[in-house]
C-alpha cells in the first residue's frame, strides 16, 4: 500500500446516463436516446473506443448541465453498439476504472470532460486479514442474498468465489444486486477499501431483508386472495338466502344478547355509552360490512373483561411463610423481604406502594416465588413475558383504525386473569428494547404508578380501566438495562447464587421427587445417592440457579424409563461410581485453588448474568523493548484498568522492589485465560497490578487469596459491584482469603452466612495492603 501509484488523466466524451452505475471489471449494456449521448458515442468510436460513463442526479432532468451530473464515474471501453428501431442505439460497455471530472472541456455537440484516475485510500490501519474477514462476509451476505432472490444466476455466485481481489468483488457483487442508483453511487465513489465494503455489507444485509419480506408480503398476498374469493361466493349466496328468507332480526337479536350482557357486567357508565354508540352503527350497517367484525370484536372484548369481579383475598402471613418454606428452599432474606411487604399490606389494608423487583441470575426461583406469593394470597396468577418487546403497542394496545388491532399485553393478561386484583407477574422486565415504533419501559411507567394506573387506557379499548388492585411483581437478572424511571418505581430485591449444599437440599426435596412423578417413576424404583447428586452439582452443571441441574435430573429420569422398559429392570440406583454411564463424561472440573503459589498468576472475582466466577490473570515479562500486550478478548474498560495498573507498578518500582527501567528493555504481556468469553469492567485492576508486581520481582502469589477493586493511578481501591456473587464463587472455589475494597464493607452483611463463616474477608484500602497480604514473604 505505501509503494507510489501513477494517476491516469485522459480526455474524453462522457455519457450521461439515468440512473446507471456502471462498476469496473464488469459488463453492461443499455439503450442511448439522447443526441448528445449518441454524439459522445460516436466520437469515441472515432478515437479509442473510450468513453467516460457518469450518472445523473435527478432522472427527470432531459439535459442536465455539470453540477447536476455526478463528479464520479467510471472510464469504459465500448464493447458493442447496435442500432435499434428509430433512433434508439444499444450499447455494451466494460468498466475499466474509477476516474474523477476535473475539468469540462466542451459541452456541445456532446460533453467532453477531463478524467483523472481515483486511486485508493492508503488504509493504514487495515491489515491483509482484515480485508479477507471482508471479503468472506461480503460473499456469506451475497448467497443469503441469492437465496432469497431467485433472479440472480446461480453461476454468478461461483465465479465470485473464485475473485481474491476484495475490490474487484465489492465491485462485481453491487453490480449484481439490486439498488437504488444513489446507493450504487455511493459505493462507486468510496476510496476507501474498508468502507467500501463494510458499507456494502450493510446493504447487502438490508436489502436481504427486504427481499425477505417482499416474498413473505407475496405468498400471504397469493394465499389471501384465494380465500377472498371463497368467502365472497358464500357471503353473496348467504345474502341471497336472508332476502328469500326475508331475515332481517338476526342483527337486531344479537345487539340485544350484547346489551343484556353489558348490563349484567355492571359496566361503568362511561364503557356503556361507548358501547351503546358502537351497538348503534352496528345496528346500521349492511350485511357484509367489514367494519362489523370490528365492532363484534370490540364489544367481546369489553365483554370478557373483569369489569367488578374480584377473588377473595386472604392476608395470612402465616400461610404465606408456609407456602414460600414449602416451594423454596433457603432465601431467608428474600421470603423475610416478602412478609415484611405483605405485613405492610394487611396493616394498611392498601395495595398502594412501590411494586417488587426479583433481581438475580436465572434459574434461582423468581418465578416460582411470585407464584406462590399469588397462591398465598389467594389471587389468580397470570404472567407477562417482556423478553423482546420493542412495541409500545405491545402494552398500550393498537388503535382501531388498523386492520388486525387488538388490546395490549396488559388488558389481555387481565382478561387471562379473570379478576380485577390479580397478581400481575411483569418477567424478564430488563430484556425490553425500543425502536422507532416506542419504547415499551415508557408505557409500563403509568401501569407501574399506583397514583395513575386506576385510569389506565388502552388504544384498542378507549376506555379507561382500573388497575390499582392489581399487585404487581417484576422480575429481571439485570439492573443495567432497565430504565431509571421504572427502577424509580419499583423495590429491589435482590436473589443471589446458591451454594453447592443449598442446591443439594433443594435436588433432594424439590427437583428430584418432581422428575420422579413427571417420568412416571417412584422413590422405590429410582433412587439417586446424595453421592451422586453432590457429583451432578460439581461436575455436569456450572450455573447460579438449579435449572441446569433440573435438566440433568431429568436426563437421569428419562434412562431410568428406558432401562426399565428395555432392559427390564425393576430398580435403577444411580450412585457417584455409575453416573458416568447415565450423564457420561464430566463436562466441568471442580474449581480450585492452584496446588503452589506461582509467580505472575493472581486469582481475582468476576460477576456474571449466571452468577460469580474466579478468574485466574497470568502476566509474563520477556526481554524485549518496553511492549505491553493485553490478550483474552478484554474489553475497553477492563484495558483501561490494567493500563492504569501498569502506570501504578511503573510509578513505584523503588517501593515494590523493582528495576526502574524495566519497561524499556521488557515486554509484558497480560492475559487472562477464557479467550473465547469476553470480558470487561474496572474490577480485576488491583488483581493485574498485583499479578504484574510478582512478576516483576519474582515474587509468589498466595494461591488461597483471591481479589476484587477497581485501582487508581495512586494506588487506591475503589468499590465495585455484585460483591455476593463474587464471594459465592470464591467460596465454590476453595479460597480461604478475599481483598475487597473497604468502601464495600457495608455490603459483607448481606453475603452467605456460610460464605461469611468459611471467607476470611479482608477490606483495603490501597494496593499497599492488598501486596502485604496477597504476596508471599520471601
């Protein structure tokens, strides 16, 4: 790319043409009508057989003057011109390479221009490998493309496959795909290689999708004419049967059941004069009308709607404790949070106040804890599930005037529930998104107020309803993307990891005898050691939760029937020693410690959407010139931090022990092991600084002390997140020894007991602290 490349200049006629980009290397043809075109035409043939092709930038224009034509184009050689009818003229011609207008010599009889070569960006920054990930991605969009569009010739795709040269294939596929001509003009008049073809990638994807949904668009089309047709034959022969008949009551006696039963329903004033003026135009209508099935659906859904019925609600704490005791096993703090909530309920004798949020990692019980907070409190339980949802119209209904309209998920959830004071269970709040059709956070923001949602309206229904005896419950396993204000509005309770025993209790008690009875087996005929199930926690599931697990019982389950059925056992008892028969292999190795301290190897704490996790940071220093190399898919944040930790290091070499012109005659390289899972955030920083400092000075870490803290250039430890999770994990792994940042010692309240009891917990302050400890006195 840096060697000097000599740009052509040539003067030539140039054909102005409609809505044409012709790219070089390959071949078009089209018709000429215009005299100045045809002249330019001529004149080429005359001299080289050169023309300068460029496109207009209105099509409407018949003779646009320069700066309505394109400074960009393409120099081609003609191929072939044959005379048509009139005083047409077609033309093949091939692209030979880009050129800029830099100068307009003549403009009659016909254009002529002078054309300089556009060369290619030198992009520095781009290597070989960069443009083949390109180049791959360009042809993987292209045979979607193919796929989806039948007109593209299948040896098109072939011959592509065989062009190494990325310009040459951006150039041949925008030929070859369908676009717009200020699309293509764009392509054509990128110099840069890596734009060039990232852009092209974008519109290879996007124009995929739209031929997506034109086919689907065609086939429902094809599909709903067919049965169009069929329904008008047997509507014109039913009409014809009613006036024989001379029906004419039917109408009249269904407005009558619809009035009778909106009488019953007890409906508010202000939904029966909406009805009652729907019922009227309904009464109007002719037969046929496709607007009555609009009206008809309106009035049932009015009509299914818990309007004043209402469960029996029985506020019994003590019920309440037994069912969270009998469902869940653990949670203290979760179901003392709960009691306390439901305490405040019975006292007040009112439902207004902040609504609860389960926030943890999946599979540990959110769900099933707000069922039975519905069962003990006698409410129906109906759930929403809000993974997804990026319609606004999704909570708040469609409005009528569309064709297919119906209510949101919220007055559908309550039609399901079949009382006006469900509990209302909003799951997965934080997987909501937003697009140009709404943001969905921002219509739940009203149903969540208990100072509004006795008024909410619902586009479809345009009527107002009453939600304020509904109690609400969310769940998500994020804070991170849920909006500030809904978090406003709700109350945070947080569902940690279980420990190893814990899930063993709840296998024991919970999951086992429930696979038993689903799998039509006995605790007679199938029996699981306590050996084995310790031995399915630790080595075929790795996961906060127990829904993992839950599977592999299953598993074990489902061959039990089998070898009963097959083998014609009586008894299955899947013991340590037999599990690999039934799960096979181990899929995961118990994390622990290391077996010696080692130099440059520090453990530190992570926190996952599944949990907590140990990560083991390994730092080497070679001879070299002062490099430093950061590798593991590491995240902005998280090179920032070990950055940060190396100035730390290079700062105070005279303290730690170390040479001070190390970073001139070494190279560090910063890895930490997993490179497949990406990895970010501020908190490894004290782990990397003090993995770099044994490295250093060849000085042994602790392999029992494990760390978490955000550092500064300074040396400080600032606070970091998910403290439980992380000491959960430390725990799990056999550590004995965790540093954390002292402004997080309000938190060690909140952790295990067991964690608390097994953990020596140590809070620092500066990375003074965390070496005195986490280092190895030599």
């Amino acid at each position: 790319m840096n060697q000097v490349t000599i740009k052509r200049t040539s003067s030539l006629p140039m054909i102005v043409t409609r809505g044409l980009v012709v790219f070089p290397k390959t071949l078009m043809h089209f018709d000429l009508v215009r005299k100045k075109s045809i002249s330019a035409l001529e004149q080429a043939m005359i001299e080289n057989q050169l023309a300068f092709l460029s496109v207009q930038q209105d099509i409407m224009t018949e003779e646009p003057n320069p700066s309505e034509i394109e400074t960009v184009g393409t120099v081609c050689r003609i191929k072939q011109v044959v005379k048509m009818p009139g005083e047409m003229v077609r033309v093949l011609v091939e692209g030979l390479y880009r050129a800029r207008i830099c100068d307009y010599i003549s403009e009659e009889p016909h254009m002529s221009v002078l054309v300089e070569e556009l060369l290619l960006d030198d992009d520095e920054a781009a290597t070989p490998l960069h443009y083949e990930a390109l180049r791959r991605r360009i042809l993987e969009e292209f045979e979607r493309y193919c796929a989806s569009n039948h007109k593209v010739n299948p040896e098109t795709m072939a011959s592509l496959e065989q062009n190494e040269n990325p310009a040459e294939l951006c150039d041949s596929v925008a030929a070859n795909v369908q676009l717009k001509f200020a699309d293509k003009q764009k392509l054509l008049a990128t110099t840069s290689l890596e734009k060039r073809m990232e852009m092209l990638i974008t519109i290879l994807i996007r124009e995929t999708a739209i031929v997506n949904i034109d086919n689907d668009i065609s086939r429902k089309v094809k599909q709903q004419m067919d049965q169009n047709q069929k329904e008008y034959f047997l509507r014109e022969q039913m009409k014809a049967i009613q006036e024989e008949l001379g029906d004419k009551d039917g109408i009249g006696l269904e407005i009558k059941e619809y009035r009778e039963k909106l009488v019953k329903l007890n409906v508010p004033d202000s939904v029966m004069e909406k009805c009652d003026a729907e019922l009227d135009k309904l009464s109007k209508m002719q037969f046929g009308n496709p607007e009555a099935g609009v009206i008809r659906n309106y009035i049932s859904w009015v009509c299914d709607l818990p309007w004043n019925k209402k469960t029996e609600e029985t506020l019994c704490l003590d019920k309440a404790e037994k069912i969270l005791n009998r469902d869940h096993y653990g949670l203290k703090e979760v179901k003392e949070r709960i009691l306390e909530y439901l305490a405040v309920k019975k006292m007040t004798g009112s439902l207004a106040g902040p609504i609860l949020c389960l926030v943890g990692p999946p599979g540990v019980g959110k769900t099933s804890i707000a069922r039975s907070v519905a069962e003990s409190l006698g409410r129906n339980y109906v759930r929403i599930s809000l993974g997804g949802i990026r319609d606004e119209a999704d909570i708040r209904g469609h409005r009528r005037t569309y064709i297919g309209s119906m209510p949101g998920r919220i007055i559908q959830a309550m039609k399901q529930a079949g009382s006006l004071n469900p509990l209302m269970l909003f799951d997965e709040i934080d997987k909501m998104g937003s697009d140009y059709r709404g943001d969905p956070s921002a219509a739940l923001l009203e149903v969540l107020d208990s100072e509004q949602n006795n008024k909410f309206r619902d586009h479809y229904m345009e009527t107002e309803f009453d939600l304020s005896d509904v109690l609400f419950i969310a769940t998500a396993n994020t804070l991170e993307t849920v909006p500030r204000p809904l978090l406003d509005r709700m109350e945070i309770i947080e569902i940690g990891g279980y420990t190893s025993a814990e899930k063993q209790e709840i296998a024991v008690r919970h999951l086992l005898p429930k696979q038993r009875k689903k799998h039509g087996l006995t605790a007679k005929n199938f029996v699981v050691t306590p050996g084995a199930v310790r031995d399915v926690i630790e080595y075929y599931t790795k996961e906060s939760g127990v829904r993992g697990l839950e599977k592999k019982l299953a598993t074990l389950c489902r061959k039990a029937d089998f070898a009963m059925e097959k083998e014609g056992k009586e008894l299955v008892r899947i013991t340590a020693k037999n599990l690999a028969d039934y799960l096979g292999k181990r899929r995961f190795t118990l994390e622990t410690v290391g077996k010696e301290n080692e130099i440059g190897v520090a453990t530190g704490l992570a926190w996952t959407q599944v949990g907590g996790d140990t990560l083991s940071i390994e730092v080497n220093v070679m001879p070299g010139s002062g490099k430093t190399e950061l590798t593991g898919q590491l995240g902005d944040v998280m090179k920032e931090s070990a950055r940060a930790a190396v100035s730390y290091v290079r700062a105070n070499t005279d303290k730690l022990g170390i040479a001070e012109d190390f970073y001139e005659n070494k190279d560090i390289h910063i890895h930490v092991p997993e490179g497949a899972t990406p990895k970010d955030g501020p908190s490894a920083g004290i782990t990397i600084a003090t993995a770099l400092t044994s490295a250093l000075s060849s000085c042994p870490v602790n392999r029992e002390v494990a760390m978490t803290g955000e550092i500064t250039l300074r040396g400080r430890v600032l606070p970091i997140g998910g403290l439980k999770e992380k000491t959960l994990a430390a725990y799990r792994a056999g550590i004995k020894t965790v540093l954390i940042p002292a402004d997080n010692t309000k938190d060690i309240d909140e952790l295990e007991t067991v964690v608390k009891e097994k953990l020596t917990i140590v809070p620092v302050h500066h990375m003074d602290e965390v070496l005195s400890i986490a280092l190895c006195k030599q």
